[in-house]
C-alpha cells in the first residue's frame, strides 16, 4: 500500500470529438494504459467523454443521451476492474427546460459515483449550452484531500482560495483549450495561472486539455512551489504518471501570512502603529 499522503496521478489527453463512443473507447484505453503504471487516480480533460457544446456540435438536438449513459457506465465497470479512481469529463443532463451541467464526475474503485463538479464559471459562448454549478467539490483519496475545477475556472482564483479553506492538497483541474487556428492568448497564459494558483495556494495540480489541433497547451503537472515537473506533447494523446507526496515540504513564501490575508487582514503587520499609514498623500 502506499504512503499515506501520497498518490499516483495519470494525466491524459486526446483529441477530444463529437463522437461518444469513440471518445468513451480512448478513455478506457487510456485507463487502462494508466493501469498498467500501477496509479491510483486517471485524470481526463474538459467533457472528455460529450464532445465540447459549442466545438464539436452545436445544439443539444440529436445529442445521444442513451449512449452516453452506456459509455458512462462501461467507463465505471472498467474503474471497478482495475480498482482506479476516474476522474471524468463529460455534461449531467437536467429536467425540464435546463441546460446541462458541464461536469467532472469522480468514479472509485469500486465504480461508484462519488462526487459530481460542476463548472461554475461558464464563458458567455458556454450559457448557450451549460448551465453553471453553485459549489465546491472534495473527496479524499489515500489521505489526500482532492477539489476539481474546469477550464474558465481558472481566471477566478476566488475558487482556489475556496478550496483551499476546504483543505485541498491537490485540484484536478481539466481543460478544453483546443481546436484553435493556432498559438493564442491561451499559449501564454493558461500554464503560468495554474503555476500561480499552486503556488499561492500550496497546491499540486494536475492541469489537462484536450489535445485536437492546435492544442493551446499541451497538459502540465504543478507541484506546490509552483514549478511544471512534467508536460505531456503538444498535440498528440498521451498519459503522464507523476507522485504527489503531501509529505514533502516546498518553498511557501505566502505561508507565514496566507491565512491571515484569507481572513482579510491584508498586511503583514500586528498592528498598524504609524498614524502616516492611513494618510494617502505623497508627502
């Protein structure tokens, strides 16, 4: 058995499309690729098993309920053999008039859903086809306390600061930064927010994305000081195995006052004693 604290985490990305089956096959190959690697957790991007609304095809019209509901459940018979956590992107249909929830559903090791996120930062594009979700979610895998996020998440650290009140020691955040016409704002930007957002919250992160051409970027590992040890290619599937080892102490520079500026005490001081602090001229 492992370390307590510590688990083995697969990463994976495909060139996610609009056809469920063949998405749900890449998945179970990929799961049990990671298998063979002997993880714990198979982490997998932004509505890897739907297709992306929006991307992929444009109305929910027509979309095949019934064999998505059939891949889901062959991908948690398939978590069940190989006793591995999942964590899959996919879209959790609502009653009546609602549009789905774009979702990351965790399967343990014994195929059972345990826990549904729902994006909760929806782009403007993504309101014509999702509807966003109202909370944070946490589950705990060989001591180690897990949160998830998806894609535009990211642009709100508000929400790892909410994770981070909750305890999280490692967010599995998937993305769907793909099928674009080439580098973008997205190249530049995406992996230096999660360094960031790891680093001011003493996190690891498993960080994914879809990799249809052009991919943005290609899926990163984000240890707590902030440092990327480790990126799959750019533009091709693959599976990439890294330990996240609670155990081990990073460099913190936030930590001796973190807490305190979460509370919204936001300087380093006990007290503020010079009457000049309050006075907002230059001289």
């Amino acid at each position: 058995m492992a370390k307590k604290g510590v688990i083995r985490v697969a990463t994976c990305q495909f060139a996610v499309g609009s056809n469920v089956g063949r998405n749900g096959a890449q998945i179970r190959r990929q799961i049990t690729q990671a298998g063979r690697k002997r993880v714990d957790i198979v982490h997998f991007s932004e509505c890897a098993l739907s297709g992306y609304a929006g991307v992929e095809f444009k109305a929910w019209d027509g979309f095949d309920w019934e064999l998505l509901k059939a891949e889901t459940l062959s991908i948690r018979d398939l978590a069940r053999q190989k006793k591995l956590w999942v964590v899959l992107g996919s879209v959790h249909r609502l009653g009546g008039k609602h549009l789905p929830h774009n979702c990351l559903y965790v399967i343990d090791p014994r195929g059972k859903m345990v826990e549904r996120y729902d994006k909760r930062f929806c782009t403007t594009g993504d309101l014509k086809y999702s509807s966003p979700g109202d909370h944070c979610s946490i589950f705990e895998v060989n001591g180690v306390k897990c949160g998830l996020l998806i894609c535009y998440d990211v642009r709100f650290p508000e929400l790892y600061r909410a994770y981070r009140r909750l305890g999280a020691q490692c967010m599995f955040h998937s993305f769907y930064n793909a099928r674009a016409d080439g580098p973008g704002i997205h190249t530049v930007i995406m992996r230096s927010s999660l360094q960031c957002r790891a680093a001011t919250n003493y996190m690891w992160i498993s960080g994914n994305n879809s990799s249809g051409h052009y991919q943005t970027w290609p899926s990163v590992m984000v240890q707590p000081d902030g440092r990327i040890i480790a990126q799959l290619q750019r533009n091709r599937a693959g599976v990439m195995v890294n330990a996240v080892d609670t155990n081990r102490e990073f460099y913190d520079a936030s930590a001796p006052y973190r807490d305190r500026s979460m509370r919204g005490v936001l300087h380093s001081g006990t007290t503020v004693t010079d009457p000049r602090s309050k006075d907002r001229t230059c001289l």
